[in-house]
C-alpha cells in the first residue's frame, strides 16, 4: 500500500515520464553526473526548446531537479522520487500468487 505522502498521481506521473525513450536517455545521462542543458542537447543531438519539454516533464514528475549558476541551469536525478518508484514495484516482488476470483454475487441472483 502506498504511503500517505505516495499519491497514486504521483506513482503515475513518474512511470508517465519513463515512457518516453528520450526521457529515459536523459536520465541515463544524469545518472554519471549533472549536467547543463546544453550538454545534455549535445548528447542526444536534439534542439534545447525540444529537450526543454522533455526536462519539464521529468521535474514535474519529480524525477529531476535543476539549479541555476549564472546563466546556466544545470540537472541532476531526484534519487528520493526513483526509489518511491522502486519501492512500489518492490510491493509486487513479494506477491508469490494471484488468488483466483471469488464467484461474483451478481451471479447467484
């Protein structure tokens, strides 16, 4: 069960995050290291006002923070939000069996 601070919007705005391949990339990016956005556009050969949607996407999910230095913003992994994530995909490891069905009540009448 999630906790009282887990909502499941926000179980959902991460995964809804994750979907997108170069999302992905750029949190496997982020994971040896922050980075400006202009190196992160680099890396993936894209236009910063396309990664721009993909980086707003990431933070509102919480998966991402930035900070500003001058004129640069530079990203980094939220690693709290990833492991809320773990942790909920970790409630379904411990599941050994899915029990069957009852017979539904609506049947017998």
């Amino acid at each position: 069960m999630l906790s009282s601070r887990v909502t499941p919007e926000a179980i959902a705005a991460g995964f809804h995050a994750l979907s997108e391949p170069l999302r992905i990339k750029v949190i496997e990016l982020l994971q040896e290291r922050e980075l400006c956005v202009c190196e992160l556009c680099n890396s993936l050969g894209i236009s910063q006002s396309k990664l721009s949607f993909h980086l707003k996407t990431l933070k509102e999910a919480g998966l991402v923070s930035s900070r500003q230095e001058g004129r640069w913003i530079y990203y980094s992994l939220n690693l709290p939000q990833f492991l809320v994530l773990e942790k909920y995909l970790g409630q379904f490891s411990r599941l050994s069996q899915i029990l069957p069905a009852r017979p539904c009540l609506e049947a017998n009448n």
